[in-house]
C-alpha cells in the first residue's frame, strides 16, 4: 500500500493562514491525480482573479470538492490524459476554467473544460484568457443577449473582464459605453473599441450616456460595482434593458427601491458568479465561447490584455498590485520547476 509519505509532491502557492498578501508562500503539497475524465497539466501560467483575494482572506472558500490551492485559471501542457480522455495527448497546450488549484506546478481540469490555446498564443497570454472572457461572455451573451446595433454599457472597463467584455461586444456588433477610474483608462477602453467613456471619478456617466444614445438609454448594463451605481443604472437602462451583476466591488446592500420602476421600463435584473455553476454548465459554456472566439483569437480580433506578469515567487506582490487597482487587463503568474 502507498502511505502519504509516498505520494509524489509538487510545489503550490499556499495560504499560511487566512490574511493579507504577506501570508503566500511556496510550499510542498500532494500532486493530484487525474480521474478518468480528467486532464493532468503541468501548469505554465495561471491567471490571478480578485477571488483569489477574498479567499486568501478566508472570505470565499472554494466550492465542495474544489482544490484549497488558490488559482481558478490556467494555461499548461497535458502531462496525463484521464482513460476517457480520447480527443486530447500528452503535450497538447491547454487552456481553461478550474474550480481552484491553478497556483501549482500541476492542476487537473475535466477535458470537457480544457479548450485548445491558439498557436500564436504564449501561455501567458492563454492564462489570461479563461476566467475573464468567459464571464464576459456569460453575462453578454446568454444572460444579457446582446444584439448587433445594441448598446452596451460596461463599468470598471479596464478590468480584466471589462477588456474581454469590450472586445467581444465589438465583436457581436454592439456599440460599447465604459466607465472607468482614470482617463488612462478610459483612453485605453477606447482603443480596444468603446466608443464613449467615462471616468467615473470626475464625472456622472448618465448625462453623457443620454447624449451618446440620442436619449433612449443602453440595452445592457454589465455591473461590478453595486450600491454606488445603482439608481443611475436604472436611469440609464432602455426600455427592456437588462441589468447583470457580477461584482458588488463597491457595496451590495440598496436602500428604498421602488418597484414601479421594473415596470415602467419592463427591465430585467440579474447576476450570476460562475464558480459555483455545476460542471455541465461550465462545459457547456466553454463549448459555446470555444466556437465563437477561438478563431477571434487566432484571426487576433481578439487579443488577451495582460497589464503585468509576476513569477509565482512574487504571488504575494502581484496580489498586492491587484488591490492596488492599477491594473489594465490581466495579471498573470508563471509557474515554474
Ligand atoms: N460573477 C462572476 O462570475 C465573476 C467572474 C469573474 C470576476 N468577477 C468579479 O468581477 C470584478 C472584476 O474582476 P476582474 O478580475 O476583472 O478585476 P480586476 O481586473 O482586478 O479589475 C477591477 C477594477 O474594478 C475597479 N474597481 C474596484 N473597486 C471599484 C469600486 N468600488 N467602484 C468602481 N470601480 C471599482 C478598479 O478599476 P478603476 O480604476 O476603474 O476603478 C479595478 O481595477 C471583480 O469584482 C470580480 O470578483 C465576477
């Protein structure tokens, strides 16, 4: 029988105890073994999320049966197919969704959750890629169900899934409004093809979203922030506008809200966190994003905005940076021997 001590190691970023940054640290843990329908992958590059964050503080703890090991993103080459895993072989370069384990020489993704990283694509680059525009594309696609000639309206637009979200409305056809901390930011949003922003600090976006839709509003609001955006949200939705929450960054609880307004405008209000979806949806999702942006990105319409890439030695001041709020797109680990 094969005691504990026997099992093969691997180096992690692990939580010494539940805090701030300071509290990484590289250590030792058991590497994990596949299931059959599963994929070993020697990481390269993991994406750093601001979920990371909260669980390093002990503040999100990963879903049941998830990896303790932080890191919800990544990008490796396949060491050991699961017996199942008949489309995929060792060496294959992968990308994709994990449910946590991705600060770690070694991670196991479900095959049906691993998509092909386009050739031109460092794996810096694909790290950057799973988490962020898969949300995006979540809350735009099958939640907001943008359309061509739509207009959106994207806040914290020069986060990492802000950038993804920007590009691929572009991509749907939509028009993109932003708004941002910064006008380096609201700069960099309108590159990658918003046409109207707004830094949020200096100025109130409805005033200048009014302008911007002659009057009628934007079809869609993708929110992170919450509370502070709240009632001008609702003044800036159209007529069957939909409103997604994915982030609560700036205060989740609202005072008096008066249903009437649901009505008057017929709007929709929803949310969604992707970690805690079950696995077939995940894959779904992943099938869905794979057949619309694989070739984007191979065609290089879309691109990953990647703001800093730290080694996994310096986790703790990439963590740090990211709370800073400086980034522009994606913070990125790479993971080495
Ligand atoms: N629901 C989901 O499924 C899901 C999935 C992934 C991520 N998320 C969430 O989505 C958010 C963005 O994630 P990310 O990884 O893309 O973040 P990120 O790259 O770290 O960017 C976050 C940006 O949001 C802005 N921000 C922070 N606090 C704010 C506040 N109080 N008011 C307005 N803007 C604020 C900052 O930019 P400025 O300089 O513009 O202020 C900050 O740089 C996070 O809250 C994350 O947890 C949700």
């Amino acid at each position: 029988m094969t005691g504990l001590k026997d099992q093969p190691l691997m180096k992690a970023v692990l939580i010494s105890q539940p805090g701030e940054a300071d509290k990484l640290r590289l250590g030792k843990v058991p590497k994990p073994v596949p299931a059959s329908e599963e994929l070993l992958v020697k990481v390269k590059a993991a994406g750093i999320n601001r979920a990371d964050i909260l669980q390093r503080r002990g503040l999100y703890p990963p879903p049941a049966g998830a990896s303790q090991i932080l890191g919800l993103e990544i990008a490796g080459v396949v060491e050991d197919p699961g017996h199942s895993c008949i489309n995929w072989k060792r060496g294959d370069r992968i990308m994709g969704l994990l449910a946590g384990g991705g600060y770690a020489q070694y991670a196991v993704i479900n095959q049906q959750l691993a998509m092909p990283i386009p050739v031109q694509l460092s794996f810096e680059e694909a790290a950057a890629i799973p988490e962020a525009f898969l949300t995006a594309f979540q809350a735009l696609v099958q939640l907001g169900r943008l359309q061509a000639g739509q207009t959106v309206l994207i806040h914290a637009g020069g986060s990492g899934v802000g950038t993804a979200a920007i590009q691929l409305s572009r991509e749907i056809g939509a028009r993109v409004i932003i708004t941002a901390g910064s006008d380096q930011k609201v700069q960099r949003c309108r590159s990658l093809g918003a046409i109207e922003g707004i830094n949020y600090r200096t100025s109130e976006f409805p005033e200048v979203i009014m302008k911007a839709t002659d009057g009628k509003g934007v079809n869609l609001i993708l929110d992170f922030v919450g509370k502070p955006f709240w009632e001008n949200n609702l003044s800036v939705l159209a007529e069957d506008g939909k409103l997604v929450i994915l982030a609560t960054m700036g205060g989740s609880e609202i005072g008096n809200f008066d249903l009437r307004t649901l009505m008057k405008k017929r709007m929709t209000i929803t949310g969604s966190t992707l970690r805690n979806r079950t696995l077939e949806y995940k894959i779904n999702l992943t099938r869905e994003f794979a057949q619309f942006a694989l070739p984007l990105f191979q065609e290089k319409k879309l691109v990953a905005i990647i703001d800093k890439v730290f080694t996994w030695e310096a986790a703790a001041e990439a963590h740090r940076y990211m709370e800073q709020n400086l980034n522009f797109g994606k913070i990125v680990l790479t993971i080495s021997d």
